[in-house]
C-alpha cells in the first residue's frame, strides 16, 4: 500500500518549492507532486523535506572506532546517525598496514551484513583513507604505515573477493611514485579516488584529474596549501570542474570566511563531510581513531595528545547549520549533504526527492533540525519519540 506524504516545502534538486508530495512504494518514491496534498497524505506541520543527507567519510560516532568495529558497534553507530539527519554513510578506515587494512575492512563489511531491515541508517560499503598517502601532510596518520601504491599494493586491494565488491572510494596522494598508475588502476575497478593527505602541486593535482581523481579529500586540510603562485590541491580544486569538494564544515578545520569562499567559487560541486571519530556524540574524554588515542575536550575538536586536530565530532546536520550560518542560502547547503555526495559515490538513487529513488526523507524544523527521518521508507527516527540513550546523546551533541 501507498504512503504519501505531504509538506509545505520541499527540497527537489537543488531548489526549495512547495507545497509538495511524495509517495512512496516497496521503500522507493514513485511519484513527487506539488501543490495541494492527495487524500490519505501524512500532512507534516511546517518545516521542510528533504532526502536524507549522505555522508561519505565517517571514522565512527558514539564511542565507535571503525577500525575495531563488530555488529553491535555498527547497529550503535547506524541507529544513532538518523537523528542527525544522515540516511546513507561510508565508513571509513585511516592509514595502516595493508593487511590490517584488509582485516578492518572485512570486519566493517560483516558488521554492515549483520544490520538488521530497518534499523537506522545504511552503510555503503568502505572509504580507504591511506595507507597511499604523503608523509608530508600525515596529519594524525602514522607515517610509519604509509606506503607507496605500487601495482602489488593496488592488487591486495583490488583481488580481494569480499573488499572488491564493496570497496568504494579511496583517498591517496597521487604524486607518490606509482600514484598516477594507481589512480587509473582503482578508477576502472570502479572505485572513486579522492586526492587527500597530499603534498601534490597543482600540476600534479591536475593529472591525478587527468587519470581519473575526482574528489578531494578535506580541502584544504593535510595537503599542499593555497598559494597566489602555487596553487597546490585547493587552487586546482576550486577551479577544476572535475572535482567535488569534501569540506568539514566544524568551522575548526576551515574557517567560515574560507567555507564561504569554497561555496562562492565552487558551491555546487561540494560535498559537506564529517570526519566523525568514535568521540562524536559523546561527552569530554579519551576515544579511539584508528588504535590510536583521541582527546576530545570542552572545545568540541577531537585533537591527538600532541594537538593536533583528529577527525572531528561533528555532525551533519550541524554542518548544514554551519554553513547556513556564514551566508550559504539553505538550498545550497542542503544540497551538498545529499544530492552532491550521492552522484560523486556513484548513487543515484540516493540525495534526491524524485521518482525511483530511495525513500529515504528529513523532516526538519525551522532551525534546520531533524524532526522525523525516513530510510527506505521506514521511520527510523522521531524526536517525539524517546530515544535509547546512546542515540539521545548523539541527536542532542553539538549545536
């Protein structure tokens, strides 16, 4: 049977319109209507629809370290992400040694298959953020994990039967020797490469373009800066249509004059990421990024013990928050938390309100806070509803 339902306004691409209707069958919309809502509709009071929002770089929420992660950890991380607005995430994985790499990826592939229908948000499949990356913008990674990717490093991955099918996106530093060959290598196996953690100069950002990047990894943070001369990854970035833009928009990792310049220069082709670790949505205290120690403090910024800045404990829909409050028209913004990291992954059917896409919905309020979140169809989040209380703590963390 049908369910509709029907707000005031609606998020349809990129444009804010309303009134509008959406009906939904077997977990898929079937048909997006404006104007007066059809009988039978779930009328939503205020606010504004939305798809659900997509996260495409996630190291753990709620107190859990992909890295060390089991089913119970992922159905923790998967039912609290809904009250954030987060419908669609791609667990990530930091730099380690290959085959611990494989390990941990096989690890969070099991502990996704083992999420039962309709709880709380999906994964989709697995981010490699290393172990290809330049120890010269290490950030928190262990430089003493890094390796070249050479074509054996490349074929651990890539003939890997369970990491294979389910590897979708990688972030490397394309100017190590081999990294032009890798990035081709990893594009037609149908893997998204990202520039991240890079020393690469402009022209060598351009190549990696060349050879099939399309996407950067947290512009602007562990990479060859901005200059007037040398424009390093963020000047190509900014300029280069082919690539989509992860920001963390904490407003700690980019500062809101260079999160407005971002959007003024290349606001369609950004795509609002987290970075979340295991510190986000809990309180003040001692977590885990990758085995190692992470301090988050009242500042809200999770930082290593030496501090520096490690993943954030933001939320989505405090980013979406964020960069409305530096000028961002709320369209725009929205749209780089769904339909801009949906394409860029290769989904779409995801960050849309629109005939055959999945029905995964956000009911905000007027302060751009999630109200009630659909995935599949299926409610899977009401904030008038009591939550368990890991999930609680995660929808009230931050502002």
């Amino acid at each position: 049977m049908d369910a509709v339902v029907a707000a005031p306004r609606a998020l349809l691409g990129r444009t804010i319109v309303g009134p509008a209707s959406v009906r939904i069958r077997d977990g898929r919309i079937v048909e997006v209507t404006t104007g007066e809502a059809p009988p039978g509709a779930e009328v939503l009071s205020g606010g504004l629809l939305t798809p659900g929002l997509v996260d495409v770089q996630v190291n753990g929420a709620v107190g859990v370290d992909f890295a060390e992660v089991d089913a119970a950890g992922m159905r923790s991380v998967a039912e609290a992400l809904p009250s954030t607005g987060v419908t669609r995430f791609l667990p990530t994985l930091i730099t380690a040694p290959v085959d611990v790499v494989l390990r941990q990826a096989r690890a969070v592939l099991a502990a996704s298959a083992a999420l039962p229908d309709g709880v709380g948000a999906r994964p989709l499949g697995v981010h490699l953020e290393g172990p290809f990356l330049s120890p010269k913008r290490a950030g928190v990674h262990d430089p003493a994990f890094m390796v070249e990717p050479g074509p054996d490093q490349i074929s651990a991955l890539l003939n890997d039967d369970t990491l294979r099918r389910a590897l979708r996106m990688v972030t490397m530093a394309p100017e190590q020797p081999g990294g032009l060959e890798a990035v081709r290598r990893l594009v037609e196996a149908g893997v998204l490469v990202a520039v991240g953690h890079s020393d690469a100069t402009g022209e060598q950002t351009r190549a990696a373009a060349d050879a099939g990047a399309r996407m950067v990894t947290h512009l602007f943070n562990a990479q060859r800066p901005l200059g007037h001369r040398e424009p390093g990854v963020p000047g190509v970035a900014l300029v280069d249509d082919r690539f989509t833009l992860g920001l963390i928009a904490d407003l700690a990792h980019v500062g809101p004059d260079v999160c407005r310049l971002v959007f003024n220069a290349a606001g369609a082709r950004v795509a609002l990421v987290t970075d979340a670790v295991a510190a986000a949505g809990m309180p003040p205290g001692r977590y885990q990024l990758g085995g190692a120690d992470v301090l988050l403090t009242e500042d809200g910024v999770p930082r290593s013990p030496e501090g520096t800045i490690a993943g954030s404990a933001l939320t989505l829909d405090r980013a979406v928050r964020n960069i409305v409050s530096v000028g961002v028209p709320v369209a725009d913004a929205l749209a780089s938390a769904t339909i801009v990291p949906a394409e860029v992954i290769g989904e779409p059917g995801l960050g849309r309100l629109a005939p055959g896409a999945v029905a995964d919905l956000v009911w905000w309020d007027d302060d751009l806070r999630p109200k009630k979140v659909w995935v599949d169809g299926q409610v899977v989040f009401d904030a008038e509803v009591p939550a368990e209380p890991v999930s609680a703590g995660y929808a009230t963390a931050g502002q």
